[in-house]
C-alpha cells in the first residue's frame, strides 16, 4: 500500500494511465515529464512501472523473431519467382469483375430472366422494420443500407423460387462487426437495413412470412458473446432477447412457427452454465439438459452444440464436441422420447454438419485425423463410414455444409485444401459423391461456400466469401452467392472491391 | 507473427506467404519495390501489413471453421514452447484480441511508431495507443494471475 500523502496518491491516479505507455514514444513531451517526476519520487509506481517492463521482457523473449528461414526463402525458390514473366494484369490494374461465370443460367421463370445486372446502392426495405430490445417497432427501412463492403455470408434459405434470405456480418478488422442480412426477391439480392452490432450465423425460415436468424454480439469482456436472436414475423424482422446472457448460438432450425431449435455454446445466465440446446415452443427459448452421461467423457463446461438436424417434433439429431479435450472428442446426440441421448463418441474428429433425409437415412461431414475429410452416413440404425463414397476424398480440403434433398440427391461444401484456391462442390447422385463445376474468381486466393440449400432437383442457392486483393495488398473479405439452375452453378459478387473502406459502396449482386 | 496468431507453424506458413508477395511484387515492380523512391523503411512496413493482414484472414478462417467469433479463436491456439515463462506469456496472449495482440508486437518487438502500426493495421495513432495502452494493461493483469510472485506494485 502506498504512504503517500492524499495529493500524491491523486498523482499516482493520474500517471496510471501513462505507465502502460511508457517507453515507446507513445506519451507527449509534457505526459512524459510529468512521468519522470512523478516516479522519482514514487516508490509504488516506480514498482507498477517495473512489473510492466517485466511483462514486456517476457512478451519480447517469447515473441521475436527467431530468425528463421522460412522453407520457401531458399535461393533457389526465390530465383524460380523472380526470373518467372511479369504478369500482365498487376493488381493495380485488375479488372472491376471478379467473375468469370462459364455461363448464365437461363431461368425458367420470364420475369426473373428480365432482372439481370440489378443493383443495390442504398435500397429500403419498405416493408422490413427492425425492432430492437423486446419487440418495440423500431424503423429498419430507412437511412443508408448497413451492409459494408467487406463482409461474408454464412447461410441462406429460400421460401420460394423467387424469395429468400441470406444471413452473415462484416468481415473486415474494424469493430464492431454489424450484421448483414439481405433478402432476395424477384430477381434481386438485396441488403437489409438493420444496424445491429455482431454477426448472424444461421437462419431458418418456416414459411414466407415466418423465420429466426441467430448469431452473436461479442462483448467488450474477451472470450463472451451475447446471443442474438432475430425473429422474422408477418412482414418484420425483430430482436428477441433471450434468458441467457452469455452465449453463441450456431445453428437455428424451425419445424414450425411454435417449434424450432437452436444449438450452440457457451450460454450462460450470471455466470450459470445453461445447455447448448434450445427449444422454443411459439412463446419462448428454453434451454435443454444435455444428457448426463455425456460428462463421464467430457466436461459439460466445455461442451458446445454446433448442429442439430430435427426430422419431426419427436426425433432429430444434433454433433457439438468438448474444445478443452485432447484429443478432440465429438458426439452425435440423438433425440427420442422427449430426450437427448448420446448416440455415439468420436475421438479426434471434428463434425462439422449434419443433414438427415428420413429417421432412418442421414449424412454427417467431419474431419478426421491429419484433417484428413471424413464423411459418416446413417444407415441400418447405426453411423458408418462412408469417406469412400468420395472419389477423390484424398485431394479435399475440410467438408463443411452438407444438404439433402432426398436418399439419391444431396449437395456438399468443401473447403480448399489448406485454405488456399477453390472451394470444392461435390454432388450425391444416389450412388457416389462427384465434384460439380463451379465458376471461377478472378484475382482471389481464395474463396469458401459456407452454406447451400436447393429449392428443387435443378434449382439452389449457395453463398460464402471470398479475398480480394486491393492494389496496396490488404487483404479483403467479401460475400459470394451462387446459383444453381439447370444443372450449372453461376456466381455473383460486388464489383468494386477495390475500394478498401470497411463503410465504402454496398454490395450488388446482379441475378440473371 | 507468433504473437498474432500463436501457433509457431501457421506463423511460418504466413511469414512464407508474405515473402512470396514479396517477390512477386517485386517481380512486377508494384510499390514500394519498383519506386525509386521507396525506402527500406517503406519496404518494411509493407511487409508487415501484407503480414498482418494475413494473420487477420488466418484467424478469421479458424473462426469460420469452428464458428467463433475472432475474439474467441485464440481458445483453439496449440501452443509449442513448454518453458513456463513461454505458457504465462501464451495464457495472457489468449485473453487479447489479435489486434492487441498485433499492435503489442509491432511495437514492443519491432520498434514501430504509432502512425506507422496505424498504417499497418489501419486505424489512427491515437486509436493504435489506446489499443496499445489497454492491451498492455490487460497482459500485465493476465500474467500476473498466471504468475503473482511477480507484484510488484505497492498501490491497492
């Protein structure tokens, strides 16, 4: 404890703020004498100012580089680069379109065909209001669009062929991150005005006029987030609070306007673990137990729900694992009986999704050792390999979203293999997964599919994110959709990346 | 790098991905690497916010994988270095965010002004300091619960 006298101790409040800055020519010259003087006659803060220099030694010795040469700097590599020809095109020149789709689909809706190159600059979304809070009306329709230049898009759903909604958040450094929210109609993908701070990660619409969106506001306190909850409901789009306080919901997934669920992690109430499964009944949320016997493999602390896959009101079907267990321990949850039953453990794998066809047919897609792609299928009452359904399984990257029309037709998302390139889309034709042709992007490193869902056997949205490089190099991040129609996939994407402003111009997403 | 992203592999998969840009920026003369005007200081800082932003896009994408916010990635981190001063130094660098954790390194480490890590993450020297201020603050308190012997301070 400090003996100075009341005024000084005064002084010591005032140079707190400028300890943590000493030292690297961050403070005024005036801050920086009143410093000095200040702990030279101060033993407490000379103390706080060493401890400081001895956090910052420990962050040196542990972090500096270690000067070591990265494999690819060899002489050799680097004459390979250097005496290859100049590139025509440098980004300082790249051309606006970023796509080069192999060709248009032609649909077969007229008055769709007739929208082509559509764009959003500022729309209004007359009909869409935001109610933040508990349900009180509040204005979404009007001021500039909320959705920013770098942003990605985690998941989409469609009501009809000419309606959907595409949910995900900005992508770029800049904090905090809003939501993007942008719904398609007649022809055209259009970003909603909601200006609400976090990010959505699913969405899950049970008829036209009926839906959630859910996702998650980080905190100022590291490591918390609070669920967000969206609620689409004749015509408007509102903020549902929830009893927890904490938490990162993952998934939505609506049976009916009175019944639905959402899974995720970290859902606390004053610090009180609640369970990574909700249910909500047409009035409110309620968080469900896990099973039980799920802790004698895992702590339930760290237990996150990452999908669920309901086939009725009765039976359904949901993957999370532990993020503290090594090796990493996955389970499949299986709801029977008005309960969650641990169905199966899995060690070192990761799930990543789920889609079930009937209670007695589904798919799971995860990674296995080496993250090497590892694909389960549900047959004969039991979860059984079926990597080899994939032909060429040993030239992917992580599966992640997976979407099944029925028994002999589903749809796959792949990663690119070690993050870098194209995405891969693999096809279930009843017999055998084969990867599908997708457009290809200009002038990107690469690019995801996050999420995909089909309308029909011949028509289907996907959406996902891609990196763009500007002319000084920073790297940005912005949406992908996909359309499928006829047995070719199409892709739109903004076209004036070159703007690297995290507020710049909207996003236009031109639909043939 | 380690200090952004944690893991000592992935920062030599970003460190080598950035001298590739490199090269090939030099390879077609883009600045700073074709202007005769450009200084080694000039050089550095594009390299550093090449590198950053690469760490930023890592990081990014191990959110998309596990779905977590990017505050929350540094729960996956895999740390290497077993020394006990290396794991204080880890635990407190997973309760930072990667830009605090950037902005720690660029100047701690690297010597960078304020303006010029501003320039590299995008963001004013006034907002650089206070990110600075308040990530530091937040590592002396993260490391002192990891290592309380070393209070030193006589204030309450």
């Amino acid at each position: 404890m400090s003996q100075q006298q009341p005024t000084h101790v005064a002084d010591c409040a005032a140079v707190a703020r400028l300890l943590p800055l000493a030292g690297h020519f961050l403070l005024s010259a005036d801050e920086s004498s009143t410093l000095d003087a200040h702990v030279a006659t101060c033993a407490a803060c000379r103390a706080e100012l060493a401890v400081y220099d001895r956090v910052e030694a420990a962050w040196r010795r542990t972090f500096a580089p270690r000067w070591e040469t990265p494999p690819l700097v060899s002489r050799r590599s680097m004459m390979d680069i250097l005496t290859q020809e100049p590139e025509q095109n440098a980004p300082s020149t790249a051309p606006a379109v970023l796509f080069t789709p192999r060709a248009r689909p032609r649909r077969a809706l007229g008055s769709l065909s007739a929208v082509a190159a559509t764009l959003l600059i500022v729309v209004l979304m007359g009909g869409i209001l935001l109610a933040r809070g508990h349900g009180s009306p509040a204005s979404g329709g009007t001021g500039p669009t909320t959705v920013i230049a770098e942003s990605t898009l985690g998941d989409v759903a469609m009501v009809s062929p000419t309606e959907g909604w595409a949910v995900g958040g900005s992508s770029g450094t800049a904090s905090p991150a809003k939501i993007v929210l942008m719904h398609y109609l007649d022809g055209t993908w259009t970003p909603v005005n909601l200006p609400i701070d976090g990010y959505l990660t699913s969405l899950s619409m049970s008829s036209p006029t009926e839906g959630w969106a859910v996702g998650q506001v980080p905190l100022t306190q590291p490591t918390q987030s609070a669920p967000l909850l969206l609620h689409y409901d004749g015509g408007t789009w509102k903020q549902v609070a929830v009893s927890a306080q904490n938490g990162q919901p993952a998934q939505v997934q609506m049976l009916s306007a009175t019944d639905g669920w959402m899974v995720g992690q970290g859902f606390a109430r004053q610090a009180a673990p609640l369970g990574g499964i909700w249910h909500y009944d047409g009035q409110t949320w309620t968080a469900q137990p896990l099973p039980a016997s799920l802790s004698a493999a895992i702590p339930l602390q760290s237990a996150y729900v990452s999908r669920i896959a309901m086939i009725s009101p009765t039976e359904g079907w949901a993957l999370g694992g532990a993020s503290s267990t090594t090796p990493s321990t996955s389970f499949i949850l299986h709801f029977t009986g008005g309960s969650w039953k641990v169905q199966r453990l899995l060690t070192d794998v990761s799930v990543q999704s789920i889609a079930m066809v009937s209670a007695s047919d589904g798919w799971i897609t995860a990674t296995g050792t080496d993250n090497a792609p590892l694909l389960l299928r549900y047959t004969g009452g039991r979860w059984v390999e079926a990597t080899a359904s994939i032909g060429n399984g040993g030239t992917l990257g992580r599966l992640l979203d997976i979407f099944m029309r029925s028994a002999t037709e589903g749809w796959m998302t792949c990663q690119a293999r070690d993050f870098r390139g194209s995405p891969t889309l693999l096809h279930y034709d009843g017999t055998k997964w084969s990867v599908s042709s997708l457009p290809s992007i200009t002038n990107t490193s690469t690019w995801d599919i996050r999420g995909i869902t089909m309308i029909s056997a011949t028509e289907g949205w996907a959406v996902g994110e891609h990196e763009v490089k500007s002319p000084n190099y920073l790297t940005l991040v912005t949406p992908v959709i996909l359309h499928y129609h006829n047995g070719r996939w199409t892709g739109y994407t903004r076209q004036d990346y070159l703007t690297p402003s995290p507020h710049g111009p909207s996003i236009e997403i031109p639909v043939g | 790098m380690r200090g952004i992203v944690g893991d000592s592999e992935q920062a030599r998969d970003l460190v080598q991905d950035t001298c590739y840009e490199a090269c090939r920026a030099a390879q077609r003369g883009t600045p700073p690497f074709g202007s005769t005007s450009s200084s080694e200081t000039d050089m550095r800082r594009w390299l550093f916010r090449v590198g950053y932003n690469r760490a930023i896009s890592a990081l990014r994408r191990r959110r998309i994988i596990h779905w977590l916010p990017l505050e929350n990635v540094r729960l996956l981190i895999s740390f290497e270095d077993e020394s006990a001063e290396g794991q204080d130094v880890r635990a407190a660098l997973a309760t930072l965010t990667p830009q605090d954790a950037a902005c720690l390194t660029l100047i701690i480490i690297h010597d960078f002004t304020a303006a010029e890590v501003g320039q590299i993450v995008g963001a004013s020297p006034q907002a650089v300091a206070k990110r600075f201020s308040r990530a530091k603050q937040r590592l002396r308190d993260a490391y002192l619960a990891q290592d309380p012997q070393l209070e030193g301070s006589g204030h309450p």
